[in-house]
C-alpha cells in the first residue's frame, strides 16, 4: 500500500470513531454475565452469611461460615427454579421461596405461585414445607427465636383467597391455625410486629374496575382488633404497611389518602396509644419506596427515588438515636454516590449486611460492625466490569405536551454529550413498573460504543402515585406512546441527539410501544428493535394464551376482564387502531424482531402474527428465535448474542458508518 495512502485511510478511521470507542469497551460476555452474587443476609448469631447466584438459568442459595469464608453448601431447583426471596428461620436453618421463572422480564411480574423450601446450613433436612397449588402464601415474620416455626399468611382457594394467619413447622411442614384476625370478608393482608405478633390487617373489595376499590384498615390495640379512621381526601385511598417501631407501639404505613389529586404515597406513623396518625415523610415527585433503618434494626427515616435515593431522617427518631443515627450517616457518607441498605442485622444488632449500588457500581456487598466501626467488602454482583469505564445517568424531567411532568433517564457516552446517535429504550408493564436510576447493564454496553440512551416513565408508569398511574390506562398507543415521542424529541431539540440517528427500543410492553412508534412516527425512528413484544392487541384482549389469560377458575377471569376493561381497551376491536399488526404498511424504520420460543407471558405467535403481515406487504427485518427461552432471555450464550447482534443493528443503521451517519468519502 502507498504510504501516503495509508496514512489517509488511517485519519478517516480516526475521524469517523467516536471519543468513547477509542478506549477498549467492556465486552458483552461480562457486562451480560451471570451474577456472582444477587443478595446476601446474615444469620441472627452472625456466624454465616447466606447468599443467592446466578448459575445457568437457575438463582442458587449458597451458605458460607462467615469468619473463614468457607463454602458450606448450595441449594438449586433445577431448569428455570429461581431461589426468589429466603430468610434465616433459626441460626442453623433457612427457608427459601422457590419460583419458576422464564425470562428475565418474567422475573418483574411472575404470576406463578411459588413453593416453601427450608435446609439446615450444612445442606441436610432438606424439605418442601409449603407446595404452590391451591394455597399461596406470605413470610410475616421468620421468628428466628423459636427454631420450629415461622409465620405465614396463607392463602387458600377454599377461603377465597383470604389470608389465614398460620404457624408453619420448618421441618416438616405442618401449619397451626391462628385464630387471631378481624372477621372480615374481605380480607387482604396481615403484618406482624417485632415480637411475631399479628398486629396489623387490611380489608380491600374490590368492584367490576380496578379504580373502584374500598380499602379497610385493623389494629390491634390490648388484645382486641379495632378499625382505623382514615381521614381520606380520596375515594379510593392506598394503603401499604411498612414496618412497626423498635418497641411495637407504633406501626408505620404508606398511603395517599390526604391527598385528593396528584398524589404520591408518604410514609405515616399511627399511635397504637393515642390513636394519632402523622405524615413523617413526602416527596412531592416521587412515591415513598421504603424506610430507613439504623444498623440495630430500628426505624429512622425514609426515602424516594428519582435520581439517587432520596434520604429523610426523623426528627424525633434522630434524636432517641443519636449514636445509631451517627453510625447511619456514616455509612451514608462513605458511599457519597451511591445508594446504601442495610439489608440484614444479626440478633445483638452488631453485625450488618449493605447493599450498596449506583450508576456506576453494580450492587456490592458489605459487612459492618458497629461496634469496630468498620466495613468489610464481601463481593461484588459483576467483579469483572471496569466500573473505571462505567458512565453517569442522568436524572432529567420532560414536559409532554399536554403538560405533564415526565421523568426520565439519560446515559450519555463518556466525553460526549451532543448530536449522539440515541437509542430510546422503553420498559415493559406499563403499568406499576418503572426504570430507576442505577446500574444498567444495557445503558452502560451501548454507551461503550457511543449511544446514548434515553429512558421515560410515561404516564402509566410507578412511583408516581396513582393518579400518574391510572392516566395511562386506556392509552396504549394513545398518550403513554405520545409521552415516547415528546421524550425522543426533547432530546432532539436539546441538541442531545442526532435527529437522523434515533432508535426506539423495549421489551414486553416496550416491544409493543417500539412497533407503535415506528408505525405513529415514521419519520422520526431510523430503526426500531422490539423484544418478546405485545403485537396483536385485538389478541391479547381476547386472551392470548399467556399464563395471564389461560383463565383457570372464575377469579382469574374475573382478574384478567377487570385488568383489561379498565386498564387496556373495552373490546378487542376498539384495540384494532392501535394494534401493531393492523398498521405495518406505515413503517419505514428497519426492524429487527426478537422472541423467545417458550414465552408464557407474551406468546411467541405475537412475533409470528408481525412477521406474516411484514411479509405480506413485503416489508424487510431481521429476525431472531430463541428456542428454550422465555420472557427475555436468561441463558448467557443467547443475551450475548442478542446484544453484540442489537449492536450490529444499531451499527448498520444509525452508527458511525450508518446509512444516516454519512459515508466515508473515497481514498484519492
């Protein structure tokens, strides 16, 4: 080669790569990898630590001496089992909810009911002690001072699916009735106090909608079980217990129930002597997600979530906690950027679990001892990313153009921040479901490779209180999906994106509202990419097949005509105008269509039924079948495929060397 020629050809290479693609990216294989740790609790003597992995399609249980490190035993469930929540039953035993899930979407929202295993640490006497069928059930309290039992709310067909409160064996699965809550048909939750002690139950009827609720709320107070008047502003008041206070005389719940429009949920406290309720805590954006306990286990604050979490420390907790108070805002501080929990505490309040994550740093985990004042790391999810390469998500706030407040998420590529090349990427629910602030896998890949992404929770979405929720109902394809287009074009007019480079993107939900994007807005997406998507809406109404609409039993198809009269459509013909597979002949974005073979939640024939009328007008696509898979893929192989394959997509289309990008002049 000439060498005035190659020198040439390496300038043109050197102009037409991106800042961010200088640096060597993290590949797919480890930002999609398997986690080496989910979640991690101590036992209540502190002598081990019980920890959840990831491990082909399975979530294991791993049990570990705490001071040697030594592993003692796993527990696994087999093909698509999942270890989805455990607790310490006793110092030597543990109890496990196992689930089947089979996508890595399903685990948002799985229906299925799950099974009740317990193990001793050392992996011996182990025994399903509670069998997912007729029954379900809720942990209200592991009462790991009584090495038997733990406390459950059962919930059997044959009450109607009111919760029993019940002592369960963790040996051998045996259940002692306990004959301790309001008589009330009604019913819908129990809690328990610090002591195990039900204390606390919720009543909730519900009418032929889902925003024609009545809610009922029980204490008890010296013995006997009274009801709470809450002063509601509202028809239709929320209701969610939250936890009691150190010495059981006050129980603390989240409600929107002083609040007659645009509400969010704060947190309360309610007097079990003096009957008062007082509002501790709201964020005028964002709902109340949970409290804030001090190492010890006690209550002293709350918080919210926009952007990183929002803490609010109590007055009065503050104070009679001076020193536990002090050891939280330690730990706070020492985690400036990121959002910090202690997730487990043992019996002595010495010793605690953190969990503590960011957009920069996949979840981590840490032991502290209060007494030494020290933090131990433990592992890390993810110890193979470069969190040096990792970059900031921005919180940002859009008006739509009704108005409305919109919140939303921006990733930017490292060094960059305009005429970026953007993938819009739109989650699943919709409703009740939100994207948070935090580590994103995806974000984070294609930022690697110079994307920006952007993520809006339109009207629909959670952690906005119910009105925000609720105006999204009957506005698939309507308002949810115009708050989409308001988001990309935001950006477009802050000069954030290249208006020739945008691409929309989403999973279950999101793979619908990225088809009706294309189709509403067909000069505004270069390309579009949906995932295991909903696509026949006039389908879906009718019942689709998905494990939602199989209708077993007259409650499920009272639930799943509730869920779509109120929240989707009324009929399945008024969904045909904003069906996707009624309306391909407007697309002009390239399309690439990913499904998993076995999908219970979204039926794979959704993707076959767009793939027939794509063809039928002779419309172009990629194409992307993953057998043994479900509602997003789980197995490592396949996630790496679909995104190193959803990168060439985004490359051919809207990259550096894209249709839309321009092309590289020719050598002389």
């Amino acid at each position: 080669m000439h060498k005035k020629f190659l020198i040439l050809v390496l300038a043109l290479v050197a102009f037409f790569v991106t800042p961010a693609l200088a640096e060597e990216t993290i590949p797919a294989e480890i930002m999609f990898g398997n986690a080496l740790v989910r979640s991690v609790v101590i036992s209540p003597d502190g002598k081990h630590l019980a920890f959840t992995f990831e491990e082909d399609t399975e979530v294991k249980l791993g049990v570990m001496e705490r001071e040697s490190k030594k592993i003692l035993t796993s527990f696994g469930f087999g093909e698509n089992m999942h270890v989805t929540s455990f607790g310490w039953a006793s110092d030597s035993r543990l109890v496990m909810s196992v689930n089947e899930v089979t996508g890595s979407l399903d685990r948002l929202f799985a229906r299925r009911p799950p099974s009740l295993y317990a193990a001793n640490v050392d992996g011996t006497q182990r025994q399903q002690i509670f069998e997912a069928g007729f029954s379900g059930y809720q942990i209200l309290d592991t009462l790991p001072d009584d090495p038997r039992h733990i406390l459950i709310a059962r919930y059997h067909f044959g009450d109607d699916g009111e919760p029993k409160g019940n002592l369960l064996d963790i040996y051998d699965g045996d259940l002692t009735f306990l004959d301790d809550q309001p008589l009330d048909p009604d019913m819908a939750g129990l809690v328990a106090d610090n002591d195990g002690n039900l204390r606390g139950a919720v009543a909730v009827k519900v009418g032929d909608t889902l925003d024609d609720v009545d809610i009922r709320l029980y204490v008890k107070k010296e013995g006997k079980w009274e009801t709470v008047d809450l002063p509601s502003q509202r028809p239709r008041p929320m209701v969610n217990f939250m936890g009691f206070s150190a010495d059981n005389t006050q129980i603390y719940f989240s409600s929107n129930h002083d609040m007659p429009q645009n509400d969010t949920m704060g947190v309360f406290r309610y007097d079990f002597e003096t009957g008062d309720i007082e509002l501790m805590f709201r964020d005028d954006e964002s709902d109340a997600r949970g409290l804030l306990y001090t190492p010890g286990r006690k209550v002293l604050g709350a918080y919210s979530v926009f952007g990183p979490a929002d803490y609010a420390l109590f007055d009065d907790q503050v104070e009679a906690l001076a020193t536990e108070a002090g050891l939280l805002v330690g730990l706070l501080n020492a985690f400036p950027d990121d959002n910090v929990f202690i997730t487990s505490t043992t019996r002595d309040g010495r010793l605690s679990t953190l969990a503590v994550t960011g957009d920069r740093r996949p979840p981590e985990f840490f032991l502290f001892d209060s007494e030494a004042r020290k933090v131990e790391f433990l592992s890390s999810s993810h110890p193979d990313i470069d969190k040096d390469k990792l970059v900031p998500m921005e919180p940002v706030r859009i008006t739509a153009r009704d108005g409305l407040v919109l919140h939303a998420l921006l990733t930017r590529p490292k060094d960059a921040k305009k005429n970026l090349p953007l993938i819009v990427n739109v989650h699943g629910g919709p409703f009740g479901i939100y994207d948070s602030w935090g580590f994103n896998d995806e974000a984070q890949y294609f930022a690697q490779h110079g994307y920006a992404t952007l993520q809006v929770n339109f009207r629909g979405s959670g952690n906005r209180g119910t009105d925000f929720q609720q105006a999204g109902w009957r506005e698939w394809g309507g308002k949810m999906q115009d708050d989409v287009t308001d988001a990309t074009r935001w950006a477009i007019e802050q000069g954030i994106a290249d208006p020739e480079r945008v691409c929309i993107y989403g999973g279950s939900y999101g793979g619908y509202a990225t088809l009706m994007g294309v189709i509403k807005e067909p000069d505004l997406y270069a390309c579009g990419v949906g995932y295991v998507g909903v696509y026949d809406l006039t389908w879906f109404r009718e019942g689709d097949g998905s494990d939602f609409s199989r209708n077993f039993g007259r409650e499920s198809r009272e639930n799943f005509e509730r869920f779509m009269s109120s929240a989707v459509g009324p009929t399945p013909e008024s969904l045909r105008p904003y069906s996707p597979v009624h309306h391909v002949e407007k697309i002009k974005a390239e399309l690439f269509i990913v499904h998993g073979e076995d999908d219970v939640r979204v039926p794979v024939g959704h993707s076959y039924r767009l793939r027939d009328a794509l063809d039928k007008i002779g419309k172009d696509y990629e194409w992307m079948i993953k057998e043994k898979e479900g509602h997003g893929f789980y197995q490592v192989p396949n996630r790496v495929d679909l995104y190193e394959s959803m990168l060439a997509f985004f490359e051919n289309h809207i990259g550096p060397g894209g249709p839309s990008s321009g092309e590289a002049p020719s050598a002389p």
